[in-house]
C-alpha cells in the first residue's frame, strides 16, 4: 500500500517513449514543475501532452517543446503569453495540434475516469471542432458527440499527500488535477507535503486508489 517514492527521477521512470501524458496546472497554479523537470532529464520522447495549455517562457511544459520532446499536444490554449516554444515548434511542422475548447476537455478526461462512453454537447456544432464527428439535433439544437480522453500517465501536483496515495490541494491548484489521476492509467502526485499518517478522510479530493506513486517536491511554484 505504500505508494511514496524517494525522489522524482524514480516516480517519472516509468514513462515510455511516445507515451500519452496528461500534466496538470492552469496558468501557473498546479503545475508539476518538479516532475517535468524529472521526465526532461528521463529522456523519454516522441510524447503526447495533454494539458490546458503548451506551456510559457521556458518553465514547466515549454522545457519538453525547446528539447523537441513532444509530436503532439492536446490543449484549449495553444498560444498564451510567453508561449515562443510551441510556436516555434508548429511554424516548423514538428509537432501536432488538437485544440479542445477548455470545458470540452475537463468532460473528456472526466469521462474517461469515470469510464463512459462518451457525451453530447453543443460547444463546437457547426465549426470546424465538429469535423469528422458524429453530430445530432436534440430538441432542435445541435450536438456533438465527444469521446472520453484516456492517457497512459498523468503528472499531478498536490498541497498534502500520504503514503497510500491520497491527495489534497491548495485552493485553484487543484484545477485539472483531480480528474487527470481518473484518466491516467498510471498517476505520479509531487506533494509539498507527505505524511506518514493517513490524511483527514473530509479532506481527501483524489482517494490513493487513483495514484500509483507520490513524492514530495516542497517548492510550491
């Protein structure tokens, strides 16, 4: 049961070249820095990311584009302020693009984790986000059909953890996180704070049955 690992190298080795990998975080708040840092040093490569954005500047997910680890990404916002390293990379043609409206993509993970199907929904009908879709008309309006969005691993940052794998977190840094683990089929948690105690069952948003390794990494970006 004990699911705590002694340091970030060991929780990212088992990333496999051309892996599917969800990384949490909005904006700057929730982000895995210290488990990116580790999966740069790793090595893997020919990634797909899947996130809420391509990264800024040259922290977090921008240090994967600048080292041409990723041919995919899966994101709502592709171009942000700071964002010259997923630019560069798709002006040269070396890396793929899905664009997911933000809603959209919270659904499909949340779908995967809780292992539906699929779903309806209007956002996208009638643009170029529908093609190649399944779309219907209900009640006059229209809809497509979206289907859940797995992964093979989910990089995740959390405010408290403990050995069993159940996670906290602080205020909006919880974001995408929670249900990134749901969608993940192996989930690795940097925690600020690790205990050896269990954590306050009232308190616990991802239960350990969702992750399959935590470390500490105490900076909180």
């Amino acid at each position: 049961m004990d699911k705590s690992v002694t340091g970030l190298e060991s929780a990212v080795a088992p990333i496999f070249d051309g892996a599917a990998v969800m990384i949490g975080g909005f904006g700057s708040s929730g982000i895995p820095f210290g488990l990116i840092d580790a999966l740069l040093a790793q090595g893997a490569t020919g990634l797909t990311v899947i996130s809420n954005n391509a990264g800024a500047g040259e922290t977090g997910i921008a240090k994967l584009l600048k080292a041409g680890r990723v041919a995919r990404v899966i994101c709502s916002y592709p171009r942000t302020p700071g964002s010259i390293w997923f630019e560069k990379r798709y002006e040269a043609g070396e890396i793929e693009l899905e664009v997911v409206p933000q809603g959209t993509l919270a659904e499909r993970i949340r779908a995967a984790g809780a292992g539906l199907g699929g779903f309806l929904t209007p956002t996208g009908y009638g643009t170029r986000l529908a093609e190649g879709k399944e779309t219907r008309m209900i009640d006059g309006r229209g809809y497509v059909l979206e289907a859940p969005l797995h992964a093979d691993f989910a990089l995740l940052r959390a405010e408290r953890g403990d050995k069993w794998g159940n996670l906290s977190y602080h205020a909006t840094a919880r974001n995408f996180n929670p249900v990134m683990a749901m969608a993940a089929r192996h989930a690795v948690a940097e925690v600020r704070d690790l205990s050896d105690d269990p954590l306050d069952p009232e308190h616990v948003v991802t239960p350990g049955i969702f992750v399959q390794s935590v470390v500490e990494y105490e900076v909180r970006p």
